[in-house]
C-alpha cells in the first residue's frame, strides 16, 4: 500500500500560500505594534534552553524585569503564556482552599480574578464599583475591616474601562490586616508609574503585548518577601504544576532544574523589549504615554468627543470614547480598519456597545498614530 493509504480520507492536500500579513497600526486594547527591534529579535537562531547562552540571557532578562517593575525582589521572571497565565499564577501559589480572597471588581479584569480565585477553592468577596470608577481607601478599609481576607486582589490600569487605580495608599490598609496586596499591572508596566518595592506590593504581574512593545506570549511576574513567606508556609501544593513558583524559581534561579521549554523566541523578543525600556528610561516612557494620551484627549474633545473616565483618573495607555448617539460603533470600527488599516476596540462588559477603546501602549504610543486616528475618525464622524 502506498503511503497515501495512511492519510485521512477527504482533505485536499492544499498547499497554502505564503504568509502575507496585512500592515496594521494596533490602537486597541492589546497587541499594540512591536517595535521592529523586537521582530528582528525574534528571527534569530534558537539555541537550545539551557544552553549558557540561554541561561545568561534568562539572568539578563530577570534583571531588566526588576528595572522594570522597580524592584529587587529575587522572585522575578516571566511566565511561559499571556497575562492571563501571570494571573492565573498568582491566584494559584497565593491562595489555598477555603482561603479568603478580596478581589475588586470595577471592570472585566476584577471579575476574572475572582472567578479564577473561586476556581481554585478561595472563599472570594467581591468589592464592587461602577465601571470606570475606582476604588477610594476607605471603600477598601471597610471591606477588609470587615472579611479579614488573606488575599487582596486589585487591578491598576482596567482596559476595560481605561480607570487608573491608585496603589500606594492601598498596600499599607492590606498590610496591618496581615493581608498580601496582588496587584494586575498588566496595562500599566512600561507604560504608567508603577514602584512595586515603593508602594510595598506583595504580588505583581503583566504581560507583554501591552505597553513593553513585545507580542503576546510571556506573562512576567513578581513577589516580594511576604508572598515569599505565603509560598513557603503552604499546607498544600500548588495546584497547577506549570504555574507553580516553587518550581518555576528552580528553573530561574541557580539551580536551572528543567520544568518545562521556556518559549526561547518569545524570550529573545522580551530582553529586546526590556533592553529598550531601559534605553529609553522609564520616566521618559511614562512621560512619553502621558503626553500622548493628552493630545488624544485634547484632540478628541475637539471632535466634540467624550471620554468615559473623569481626567484625574484616566488611564494613559488605554482610552474609552463615549459613542455619540446616533452613531454605529462597529460601522466606524470597521471602516478604521478596512480604510485606514486601524484597529481599535470596542467595550465590554456592561460598556459593549456604548465605548470605543483606544489604546496607546508601547511602541504604539507615538504621536503620529494619535494624528492618523484623529484624521480618520474626523473624516468618518462627518460622513
Ligand atoms: C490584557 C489583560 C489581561 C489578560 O492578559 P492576556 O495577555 O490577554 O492573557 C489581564 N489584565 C488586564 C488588566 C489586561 O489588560
């Protein structure tokens, strides 16, 4: 019998065209456009993942994360997934079963904590907040006065409403509770004023495609020395052995004890990412998303736009646009792309239907992209 026996019956053997990809200019919630060093970081050669090379450029890229996230905790590195995964990593490692989770819920993101919390057996309380809206201390004070948590979950820049939640006056009401503080960092690392060792964070976490300029795929994540502690004084193992930081640490640290492929290209084009970072300087880039962020705002009030978050806690990196009525949100949205190959986003949530989301994050937060959306939406909000 010839070898085309072994074949499923039915599918064509189609040969596909050679990829060809469309040139987009990514002003939505994640991705955001990857800067070009980044692309040709991610062409060069594997080498195998505990090559010295390797090892070295995994020490190089937990150094510039601590740069990066304004720490020295020794537990920094990225995880192998998305955001969703660094997320998922800390629920696991920081909360037991029947364990008390406090997670704040103004947005898409809080809710995922929680449900991920409850997944894993937290007894969650949910604090909750109008979309858009953040948390006052107070607000925080009481619940955690009242449910005791172990855990206090928040979310510092929600891209699904484009609120900035300030941090610092959060860690101090967790602590004197004997709580830890896990702070989802994943819209603002990069892109917005974030000290974890400062403001005392316990946990933190990002992902890459946001505002480090990098595509999506690594997930990088710190704790400080109570996280530590909470790890070490565990009752039961982590329950998800590909996230567990007990493991993951071995692999990172000296001991380079194999537990899984790290993504080598993703990894390349994460050092390259957090090379640039620290070329630019992170001031510098937070300024940077700010004065941006501010020409979109002026720019879009002179269109007789409104934004949806009050200016004094608008979020740099992620904007959403109030849809003036009478307009057809996903007509406009679809003519940015097939007419001006720009992407934006929509609301979620309780927000679907009624924001655009604009993102201007990493490489992506450049004046020339606020011009060219500003044109664009000028041109076909008259039309
Ligand atoms: C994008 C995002 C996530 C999830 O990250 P993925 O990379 O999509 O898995 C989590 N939290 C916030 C605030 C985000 O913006």
């Amino acid at each position: 019998m010839g070898d085309q026996n072994n074949l499923i019956p039915g599918p064509s053997p189609r040969v596909l065209e050679k990829l060809v990809v469309p040139k987009r200019i990514l002003l939505g919630p994640g991705p955001s456009l990857v800067d070009p060093q980044v692309l040709e970081a991610m062409a060069c050669p594997l080498v195998g993942h505990l090559d010295p090379f390797f090892l070295q450029l995994m020490d190089e890229i937990q150094e510039s994360l601590r740069y990066t996230f304004q720490t020295r905790n020794r537990l920094t590195l990225p995880i192998s997934g998305t955001g969703t995964a660094a997320m998922e990593t800390s629920v696991v490692n920081m909360v037991e079963p029947g364990d008390r989770v406090l997670v704040c819920v103004n947005g898409y993101f809080g809710s995922r904590i929680a449900e991920m919390a409850a997944r894993h057996g937290g007894d969650v309380r949910t604090l909750q907040r109008r979309w858009g809206e953040v948390f006052t201390p107070t607000q925080i004070q009481e619940a955690v006065d009242e449910f005791s948590p172990k855990v206090v979950a928040i979310v510092q820049a929600e891209t699904s409403t484009g609120a900035l939640q300030s941090i610092e006056e959060i860690t101090p009401i967790v602590h004197a509770a004997g709580g830890i503080l896990v702070v989802d960092a994943v819209t603002s690392l990069g892109g917005v004023p974030l000290r974890v060792d400062e403001w005392d964070i316990d946990v933190c976490y990002s992902g890459t495609q946001k505002c480090l300029g990098c595509p999506p795929g690594l997930g990088p994540i710190t704790l400080g020395p109570r996280a530590e502690e909470v790890l070490h004084q565990r009752k039961t193992p982590v329950s998800a052995f590909y996230f567990d930081l007990s493991l993951l640490s071995k692999y990172w640290g000296t001991e380079r004890m194999y537990h899984h492929t790290a993504p080598i290209t993703a990894n390349y084009a994460l050092r390259e990412g957090l090379r640039l970072v620290a070329e630019e300087g992170l001031e510098s880039r937070w300024s940077r998303h700010r004065r941006n962020a501010e020409k979109l705002w002026d720019g879009l009030e002179a269109l007789g736009l409104r934004c949806h978050v009050e200016k004094p806690h608008r979020l740099p990196t992620l904007t959403t646009v109030v849809v003036p009525p009478g307009i057809d949100d996903l007509q406009v949205r679809r003519r940015l792309l097939e007419e001006y190959a720009i992407e934006i986003a929509g609301g979620l949530g309780e927000l679907k239907g009624k924001v655009w989301r604009i993102g201007l994050m990493g490489y992506s937060s450049r004046e020339e992209n606020v011009d060219l959306l500003l044109d664009a939406l000028k041109n076909l909000l008259n039309k």
